[in-house]
C-alpha cells in the first residue's frame, strides 16, 4: 500500500509528456483515477440521455431524486473544468437544472405555487357581474310567484346578503323576460312569467330594497343630500358588491325597454336616489350616462327632466372623470336634435339650451375647452362660405343647426358672465354672428337675420358689452316698400320663428309684410330697451328715431303708421327721462364708477321703455304660446268652406229695376255693398285687412263680368263709378 502510495504520488507530480512516456500497462497508478472518470462518463450519458426524445434521465444514474443528479454536476465543476467548459459552451439547459423538475417515476411532486398571482379585473367579469365561465351553463329556474314576493318584501326588513342576492337574481330574470332574452332567462336562477308577479317585484326593488340595502351597509335609511355616502366604505360592501354590480346592470336594461311613462319616471326616479352605487362602478356610470342623455334628447317632458336631474347629480360629484364626455355628447345630440325646426319642436329645443347651459356652468374652465372649440367650427364653416361663395357652402351656414348653435353660445356666455374664462369669446362669437347676417343680406333671408339680431340682443344684454346690433334692424325699413301693394293674399299669417327663408311667393304676400313690420317692432324694442339705462340712451337711440320719423312720413298704411308711431313715442320719452337725469348728475363722463353706479340706480328705478317692455313681454308671450298651441290643431281641422255669393247678379237686377237712380244714390249702393259683406268684427286689423281685399277682388269679379256680358259704355262706366268709390273706401283702413 505504501509503495503504491508512493506511486500515485510520483504519478501526481509527472507532467503530461512524463506520463504519455511511462504507458498504461501499471493497473494499480489507473486504479485512482477510475472514480473521476466514471463520474465523467456518468455525466455525459446523462447528458445523452436528457438529449434523448423522452427528455428523461437514465434509471442507471437518477438515484430516485433530482437534487442528487444536480450535486453530481456541481461537483463535476471541480473535478474536470473542461468537460463543464463544455457544457456550458453546448448544452446550458443542463446546468440550469431545477429541484422542481421530476419524472414520472418519481411519483407526484408538491405543487408549487408561482411567483405572482393574477388578480381577476372587472372586464373579465360580465355586465351582470357574473364570470363569464358560468354564463353558459343552464340550471332548473325556480318560478317566482305573488307570495314569494311577499315573503322576501317581510323579510327585507331584517335584510341579510343571501336575502339580498336573492332578490336581485329574481330581478335579473324579470328584466331578462322583459328584454325578450330567452338565454338569460334560462341561465337564471329564477322565472318570472306572471304580469302580476313582473310588476310587483320591480315596485318592490324600486320602491323598498335600497332604503333596506342602505339600512344593512350604513344602519341608517338613504335620504337625500348634497353629501354622498359612498357605500364602498361599509365593511359589508365586500360581500355585496358583485350583485349590487348586477342589479345597477338590470336597472339601466329595464330603463331602456320600458314603454310606459310613469314606470319609466318612477325607475328614473330611483335611479337619481342610487347615484351614489352607481358612482362606485365607472362603467355601469357610463352605461346609465348614455341613455340618461338619449332622454335627455327624445322622450316625454318628465323623462327630459328626470334624466337631466341625474346627469347633473353625476356630473357634480365626478366633474374630472364624466363632465367633459357627457359635456361633449349632450353637444353632439342638442345638433342632431336642431336640424328641423316646428312650433312643436321648439319648446323641445328651448329646454336643450337651457339645461345644457346650465351643464356648462358647472365649470368654465371645462366648458372653455368646450366652447372654444366649437365656436372656432362655426368661424370655419363661415370662412368656406365667405371665401368659396357656392351654393353648398352657404348652405352650410344657413341652416338651422347652425343658427341654434350659435344662440346656443349667446345663451351660455350671457349665463355665464361674468367669468375670466369665458369673457375673451365673447367678441368672436358677436362677429361670427355679424358675419353671418351680412353672407347672404337679401329679402328671402330676413327672418335668418332676425334670429341673429335676438341673439346678439341676448349677447349684449347680459354680458354688458356694446354690439352694434341697431343698424341690421334699421336696414330692413329702409330696403323694404312698405307702401307697395300686396301680389297675392295668403291664406294665413308667417311665424318667422320657425322660418330661416323665405320664397319669392312669400314677397308678395301681404301676410308678409305685416310679419315684418311686427318683428322689427319686437327687435327694436328688445334691443332699446337693454339699453334704456344707459347713460349714453339719447345718442344711441338717435339714428332709430330718425328713421322712425322717416318711416312715417313715408308709409301710407295705416295700421303701419299707428305701430310705429307707438314706437317712437315710447322711445323719445325714455330719451327725455335719461336727459332729465343726466342734467341733474354732478360727475363727469370721465368717472367710469360713478357713472356705473347711476345706470344701476336707474335700472333699479325703472324708466318708461322698460315698464312698457314688460307689460308689451306678457301680452306678447301670451299670444305667442296661444299661436303654438292652437296653430296645429286649426290645421288638422276639416272647416266647411265660406262660399261668398257674388255681387254681379244682384247689381244687375238693381240697373234694371232702379236704372233712373244710378246717378243719384251711388253712396247708398255703397252702403248696400257694405251690409251685405258685414262690419269688421273686433278679431284685430289682419282680419279686417284679410276682409278688404276679399272685398277688393270681389268688385274685380264684377267689372270682369260686366265686361264678358257686353254691356254697353254708358251702364259700364255708371256701374264702375261707385265700384270705384267703394275701392277707395276698403283701402284706406281709416276706420
């Protein structure tokens, strides 16, 4: 043993040419060196072996664990560093060998769990809250009756969560049969057939399952206040979240698929009372601010409301996250909802403007945003217009969306004022307007330039800002001949507040002319009148007066001459009291503060033109909602047509039988002529006008006659004396 000690020791100590000399024929110097290389060639079977298509270690070399075989090739590192070399050069996936890893012979291995867990999200998860693995599968439904209703109405007074989920599956069913879907209402764990049944479980959850839902989370009734309470603070909200999730979900379906108006005012109702839930899950919010603004824009004067009341509610407490999106949707569907204006559409779009506006109020700097945009479209399409001058693009400009937008503006920043926000709009909006009145200024688009000149009325009033809005209404008297006989008769008067233009028919009516002359009497009057306090009044009412004065010098027509002649009275004694005043006053016009607190103390006491304004607003306000309320109704009734007997006949038996006092007694026949058509009733002036020139073509239907009957010149020209005469007298509306 010693000397073959002694051998293995000179043997360490050879170099690598010593040993290549010495042979191999000693077996006991080999002896030594077989166990490392064993381990050499068990290593690189084993590496055959994991090469191999099975990917399993040889049974000859596993020892029955993996951590064995993994010691092994650590230990290889040190007793043949080339062979690791080579590994690690060749076949990487060797070295990187886990403890996890067994075969199938080792039997089952512990599970072991990975390092990050995934965490289900709320879009995995359906709109009803249920996971989508379960939607499919079908159950037995239980049907639903009236007394077991009743039995969950007794037992929602000590509300508990299985009672509460329940409640809310049974609901889910009701709303599912409502929809027509027949999946959901298979899937579901109840049945709701019965009509009776339907009705008395949704006035059940509407009615009482929140008030005890809030009583469960919170201990205490819900009740309305500006303070909401967020259920996601109760430390039972965990267990309930998912199927009050599900139940906000069947509200909003069983919203959109009611037909009848106080079920669905009654479900709005609820739905303003659980804004709070709702605000908890953003995307059933969504969901619920969606349809509240289709009815906002379509449906029955209650639901406009409801669903404008749960906008607002939404949108005060969650401005950063719904305001803007609801902001710009309520915009896009008040557009859609303009494109045709009736006197039934109008209180419709009268309500847009006014909630929208007050949407917008909320927050200016949100609705900067909002506005800028928005009136920067309207400049645009009002330069294509200007710059292009086609057909199509003035058409683009005159429409009625785009006129509704642009009082929309006035409205809101007249509301609005005063904001530093908004105040830097205010004179591109006025000369978006302007510039819109002077596209097209001829006849046919005098009722399109009326609504601008209110609008910039409305503009100027409230924000305080001069406009120069008084020449766009004097123009019109100057371009228009008042004194000009009327074309044809119309059958009934123009409402001008549903009319942007006007056709060439129309021009010649006299119908025409009357409308006119009363709405530049209204816009003459609105826009004097917002400046009745003003300090500067007799200056700025000057060139009106002056083309007033004009006016009636000019006119003819009486009924004319009488409207504006009230005008100009009215405003030369408001011209007179702001001068009586203005004498009186010690400070300069320089002094911007002392004059502003005049003016305020004179509107505070009022002055002629304003006290006439509001008394002329009520009259004016009551005839014009008469007019809307009655107009459609007259024309959808069948009247029996008026047929006037002619005058021909009978003035023909009255030359046979009186032919020796024609001469004499043509006044009386006049007489005659106007007791067979009647006096004037007190129905107004366009009714007695209407009867004049009815009047007026019947004497033409005499003279035509008399002139087919070949009568001679004598009788003819007797006859057409007094038939002059009686003209003259129907004309001159003096009486």
């Amino acid at each position: 043993m010693a000397a073959a000690r002694n051998r293995h020791r000179r043997l360490a100590e050879l170099t690598v040419d010593e040993f290549l000399a010495s042979g191999f024929d000693s077996g006991s110097e080999s002896e030594p060196d077989e166990a490392p290389e064993a381990e050499t060639q068990a290593a690189r079977g084993a590496a055959r072996s994991l090469d191999g298509p099975g990917g399993l270690p040889s049974a000859r070399w596993r020892k029955g664990r993996a951590s064995e075989h993994k010691d092994q090739l650590s230990r290889l590192k040190d007793r043949d560093p080339e062979f690791y070399k080579f590994l690690q050069e060749n076949d990487q996936s060797l070295l990187n060998f886990s403890d996890s890893d067994s075969s199938e012979d080792e039997g089952e291995q512990p599970h072991s769990l990975p390092e990050t867990l995934e965490e289900a999200s709320e879009e995995d998860e359906d709109e009803d809250g249920v996971s989508r693995g379960l939607k499919g599968k079908k159950r037995e439904s239980t049907p639903v009756t009236l007394a077991t209703v009743q039995r969950w109405k007794q037992a929602a007074k000590q509300l508990t969560p299985r009672l509460f989920h329940e409640v809310v599956q049974a609901f889910r069913a009701a709303v599912a049969t409502a929809q027509g879907d027949q999946e959901g209402a298979e899937a579901s764990k109840f049945q709701v057939t019965d009509s009776a049944v339907f009705n008395s479980l949704v006035s059940f959850c509407v009615r009482d399952l929140f008030g005890c839902l809030q009583k469960l989370l919170f201990g205490k009734a819900l009740k309305d206040s500006s303070r909401v309470q967020q259920p996601s603070s109760s430390p039972l909200w965990g267990k309930l979240r998912l199927d009050v999730k599900a139940y906000l979900s069947s509200v909003i379906q069983l919203v959109a698929c009611v037909t009848e108006t106080t079920v669905a005012a009654a479900l709005l109702q609820h739905v303003g009372n659980s804004v709070p839930y709702f605000l908890t899950f953003p995307r059933q919010c969504r969901m619920l601010l969606k349809r509240m603004v289709a009815l906002w824009s379509m449906g029955e004067e209650t639901l406009r409301v409801l669903a404008f009341l749960v906008l607002t509610r939404v949108c005060r407490h969650k401005k950063d996250a719904f305001l803007s999106p609801v902001l710009k949707q309520m915009y896009i569907t008040y557009v859609k909802n303009c494109k045709f204006t009736s006197p039934s559409a109008l209180p419709l779009i009268s309500f847009m403007q006014r909630t929208l506006t007050e949407l917008l109020a909320l927050d200016t700097g949100v609705t900067y945003q909002h506005a800028f945009l928005y009136i920067r479209q309207l400049a645009v399409h009002l330069r294509n217009a200007m710059t292009t001058r086609r057909k199509e693009t003035y058409q683009s400009v005159y429409n009625w969306q785009f006129v509704h937008c642009l009082r929309l503006w006035c409205h809101v920043l007249g509301t609005v004022y005063p904001s530093e926000a908004l105040q830097p709009l205010i004179y591109p909006l006025s000369q978006v307007v302007i510039g819109c009145i002077k596209l097209v200024p001829t006849a046919r688009y005098y009722p399109l330039r009326m609504h601008c000149v209110r609008a910039l009325t409305l503009l100027s009033e409230r924000t305080g800002v001069f406009i120069p809005v008084l020449p766009f209404i004097l123009e019109v008297f100057q371009q228009v001949d008042f004194n000009r006989r009327p074309g044809r008769m119309s059958s009934k008067p123009i409402n001008f507040a549903v009319v942007l233009k006007l056709s060439k028919v129309n021009l010649q009516e006299k119908a025409y002319r009357d409308g006119l002359l009363e709405q530049l009497y209204d816009l003459t009057l609105e826009y004097l009148h917002s400046q009745a306090h003003s300090i500067a009044f007799p200056e700025l009412a000057l060139p009106a007066v002056l083309q007033l004065k004009s006016f009636l010098r000019e006119c003819k027509v009486a009924n004319y001459c009488r409207q504006v002649r009230q005008l100009l009275e009215k405003v030369q004694e408001n011209a007179d009291h702001i001068c009586s005043r203005r004498q009186r006053a010690s400070f300069s016009v320089s002094n911007q503060q002392a004059v502003d607190a005049w003016e305020k103390q004179t509107r505070e006491e009022g002055t002629p033109l304003t006290k006439y304004y509001s008394q002329w607003r009520k009259l004016r306000d009551r005839e014009i909602q008469l007019e809307i309320s009655g107009k459609e109704r007259l024309e959808d009734l069948d009247f029996p047509e008026i047929k006037r007997r002619k005058l021909g006949g009978r003035k023909d038996e009255a030359r046979v039988e009186f032919k020796d006092l024609f001469d004499l007694d043509s006044d009386e026949e006049s007489t005659m002529d106007f007791a067979e058509r009647g006096t004037p009733g007190p129905s107004g002036a366009r009714q007695r006008a209407e009867e004049d020139e009815d009047g007026s073509s019947s004497s033409g239907e005499v003279v035509s006659g008399s002139e087919d009957g070949g009568r001679d010149a004598e009788l003819w020209l007797l006859a057409q004396g007094p038939q002059d005469e009686l003209q003259d007298l129907q004309l001159s509306e003096e009486d």
